[in-house]
C-alpha cells in the first residue's frame, strides 16, 4: 500500500515535470531560443509552444526590449592636451534574437566597452571647446559608429547621450571668469548704449529748444522792426506836415518841436537816478513863450479846420452875423510868441 502511494507520487511528479519542459509560455516583450541536442533551431514568439519532450530545449531567453546601458565615467584626453571626465548612456534595443545570443558573448558588457572605446576616440579628436559645446556633434558621431558595429549583433542602438562632462578646476575656474568678464563687458556695452540714448534724446531737446527760441527772437525783432516803422512813418507825416507849415511861413510848427523836445530833455534830466539836483539851463519865460506859441499853433488849425468846413457847405445862407475875428496876437522879432512874466 505504501510502494503504490509512493509511486503514484512519484507518477505525478514525473507528469508535472514533463509537461514544463513540454509546454513554453512566452511573455510579451520576450524571445525564447530552441536548441536541440545543443543545435539552434528556432526562436519561439510571445505565446504558448510545444517542444519535443527530451530533445528540445530552451537556449536563450533574450530580452527584446529597449534597454539602457550605462558607460561607465572615464577621463579622456583631448586634442589641445586637457583631461576631462566623460560618461554616458546608451539605448540598445535586441532585434533578432538568435544573433544576440550566438553572436557574441555578453552583450551589455560588449557594448558598453565599445563605447568607451569610441567615446574616448571622438573626444581625443576634438579640442576642449568644442567638446564642451558640440555635444550633439559627439551623440551624432557615436551613435553611427556603434550602429554600424553591432548590427551583426542584431542590436539596434537607437539613442546616444552624454550624462556628464567634467573638465579641470583650473578649466573650470577660467570659464567662471570669462563668463563673468563676458558678463561685465555686456553690461557695460548696455550701460553705454543708455548714456548715448540719453544724450541723444537730451541734445535734440537742446536744439528744439534753441529752434524755439530762435523763432521767438526772429518773431520778436520782426514785431519790434514794424513798430520802428511804423513810429517812422507817423514820425516822416508829422515831419511832413510840420515841413509844409513852415513852407506857408508858420513858425509856431518849429516852436512846437523846440517844445517837445525841451519837455523830453527836461524830463530825462528829472528821471537820472543819481542827479540830486537838477539845473534848468534857460529861462523860464522862454519856456512860458514856448507853451504860449504851442497855444496860438492849436488855436489857429481849429480856425483853418473850421474855414475848410464852411468852404464844404453847399447853398447855405450866409449868416446875419459873421463871428468876429481874432485879434492877432504881436509877436516878438524872431518869431517868438510874447508872454506874459
């Protein structure tokens, strides 16, 4: 009783061991090899599949993902003879499977020591600032040297990238003073340029204000040029008028000027700020005369006024009385009008 349990055990195991070596599930992402007696001879797909019990087997189990190697940080000379640290990261992708595991031997380490080889071989080729600034160049130049490599692999390298690149202290502390002196140089280039925007916008307020201030003066001496001519004409009239009084023998019209001008004298005299005293040099008589003779020259062009508007009347009836006539007053040789002291 207790052999026939131990064996049915047994039998049981023995069935559930050969169904798992039978029966393969293949997950999604996932490609198994088939060797049979040692021999590759097909690659099975995502899914379910038989193998033949005791003759076949599973070879490989590849990865058929896209997968991410790290490279691991190096220090890489470069052309003008400086060190720099370099790493980087690579994206590989396996597609045909039976290439990747019978073509070569540990395919993440092969290829990351493919690209630190060729990572150091672009790097030395190139000078300091370029590889500090040509990054896409490197990514470029790498992914299409590894590409070609493992394509008998059956791997894709899809992605290249640089993760890091350290240059010297030294490099890196003459980078932060260029960087600031560049820095520096800017801001005093944009400190310039406002100084000469401001001095710009203050030279043409300058002249627009001179323009203004020209116009003003032009606009003012023209004004003050046609009042002097102006006052020149009325000055030419009366001088014509007088000039005609003294042709019909009137002198009072020259007594009038003596006047006006004794007056104007006079007053200058009474306007100096520093006379105290002021001199009157001619007799008062004279001046008296002068007035009185200013006096007879009004009173004699009223009578022509008047004369010249009878003259005008037309048909009027002479008057039963004439007005009577002025006297005459005697003047004084020389043609001075007598006054009374």
């Amino acid at each position: 009783m207790d052999f026939s349990i131990i064996f049915v055990v047994m039998f049981a195991a023995f069935a559930i061991i050969f169904l798992f070596s039978v029966i393969k599930i293949v997950p999604q992402g996932r490609e198994f090899t088939v060797e049979r007696f040692g021999k590759y001879t097909k690659t099975l797909k995502p899914g379910i599949s038989i193998l033949t019990p005791f003759v076949e087997r599973v070879g490989h189990r590849m990865n058929m993902m896209e997968q991410v190697l790290d490279v691991p940080q190096q220090e890489v000379i470069t052309k003008d003879n400086a060190m720099v640290k370099v790493d980087a990261i690579v994206f590989i992708q396996v597609m045909e499977a039976s290439a990747a595991a019978y073509r070569i031997e540990n395919l993440p380490y092969a290829i990351t020591q493919l690209c630190s080889t060729n990572l150091r071989t672009v790097v030395g080729s190139m000078e300091l600032d370029e590889v500090l600034f040509q990054r896409d160049s490197i990514n470029s130049r790498l992914l299409t040297v590894i590409d070609a490599a493992t394509e008998p692999w059956g791997v894709k390298v899809n992605r290249i990238e640089i993760k890091d690149l350290t240059p010297p202290a030294d490099i890196t502390n003459a980078m932060a003073r260029q960087m600031k002196a560049e820095r520096e140089r800017r801001a005093v280039i944009t400190e310039a340029d406002g100084e000469k925007q401001a001095a710009i916008a203050r030279a043409e307020g300058a002249k627009q204000a001179a323009i203004l201030e020209a116009e003003g003066r032009r606009e003012a001496a023209f004004r003050d040029a046609e009042a002097r001519e102006r006052e020149a004409e009325a000055e030419a009239k009366a001088t014509a008028m007088v000039s005609e009084a003294i042709a019909r023998g009137d002198v009072n019209a020259i007594n009038y000027f003596v006047a006006q001008k004794y007056v104007e004298a006079f007053a200058e005299l009474a306007r100096n700020p520093t006379a105290k005293t002021v001199i009157v040099p001619a007799e008062m008589s004279g001046l008296v005369g002068t007035i009185a003779g200013l006096g007879e020259l009004v009173g004699l062009a009223r009578e022509q006024q008047q004369g010249r508007t009878d003259t005008r009347a037309v048909a009027r009836p002479a008057s039963a009385s004439a007005p009577p006539a002025r006297a005459a007053t005697p003047r004084r040789p020389g043609g001075a009008v007598p006054t009374t002291e």
